[in-house]
C-alpha cells in the first residue's frame, strides 16, 4: 500500500530520506512481485 501512495506522491516530492529508505527497500525486499514494483516506482514507470 505504501508504495502506490509514493506513486501517487510523485518522486519529485519525495524527500531524501524516502528515496534512501525506497533504494534500500529495493534491495532487501523478499516479494519478487513487490521487489519488480519498487523497482518500477523508482524508475517512474506504472505499477503493477
């Protein structure tokens, strides 16, 4: 859920600290599923 509400917040109104925290989410996260979907927010393309 939190990832779709910074797909809505948009990146460029995201703080330092929520990119940092989002890379590092990249990363660990265990869901394959919501590891692509980071992935995507971050590049700014369409979740899934």
């Amino acid at each position: 859920m939190a990832i779709k509400v910074l797909d809505k917040w948009k990146k460029e109104n995201w703080s330092t600290e929520i990119e940092k925290e989002i890379r590092h989410l990249s990363e660990v996260e265990p869901n394959n599923n919501t590891k692509e979907n980071i992935k995507r927010l971050l590049n700014g393309q369409e979740l899934k």
